[in-house]
C-alpha cells in the first residue's frame, strides 16, 4: 500500500490509514516526523522526530532534528533548527530559530527567539531574545 510519499505493507499501512483519515492537511518528510499527529491540520515539518507527539496542533512548520518534538496541542510555531521548541508541549505563537531556541520552554505565548540557545525559559509570554 502507498500512501502519499509513504510506501508500508500489513499493521503500519493500517495505522498509517488512520492516522491520515484523522488529520488533515499535514505534510512530513523525516523519520518519525508527525508519527501521532489525530485531529491537527496544516503542520509542515521536515527532520528525525520533528513534531512527533503532535495530537491536536495546528499550523506549526518545523524543520530540523527534534523541533517541536513534545508539541502537543501548541499551535502557530514556527521551529527551525535542531532541538527548537523541543519541550514546547502546549506553547503557541513562537517562532524560534537557531540550535536549541527555546530548548526548555513548556508553555507560553507570544515569544520570539533568534540565536543557538536564546532564552532558556521554562514558561512566559511576550519575550524577545536575539542571539548574536
């Protein structure tokens, strides 16, 4: 069975069917990339275990190795680079970029961050770090 750029036989074609009958308007490329992704729409993600435990997200581009990797129900991200916004379970509004941009933030909103390891939170709202 094929399904889209996905070539599966037996249990993981059906999995992969259901999963794609959940969800809408996802495009993945990377191993384990938006692996449990059920009712979110128009995430885009490219890397090893990008956005994997996405559930009900939406609208979150992500490329690299580990971006967004524990988002969950986080919405409007914008993840470029290894590891940014890996623990950003439920934080929304963010785009990051740089290696390891918001690495250990969990919640929030309203954040930008620049630059490898730029603000090392673990919850908050409206801040802005650039990172020569």
């Amino acid at each position: 069975m094929t399904i889209g750029l996905i070539r599966a036989s037996g249990a993981v074609a059906i999995r992969l069917l259901c999963s794609a009958l959940r969800a809408q308007t996802h495009t993945a490329t990377g191993a384990r990339a938006l692996i449990s992704v059920t009712t979110g729409a128009g995430d885009t993600t490219n890397g090893y275990h990008s956005i994997i435990t996405d559930t009900t997200g939406t609208g979150g581009p992500a490329i690299g190795f580990y971006a967004l990797f524990s988002n969950t129900s986080g919405s409007y991200n914008t993840a470029q680079g290894s590891s940014v916004l890996r623990y950003a379970a439920t934080a929304s509004a963010i785009p990051a970029t740089g290696c390891q941009g918001l690495y250990l933030i969990l919640t929030g909103t309203d954040m930008t961050s620049d630059g490898d390891l730029s603000l090392s939170l673990t919850a908050g709202s409206q801040n802005t770090a650039v990172v020569p």
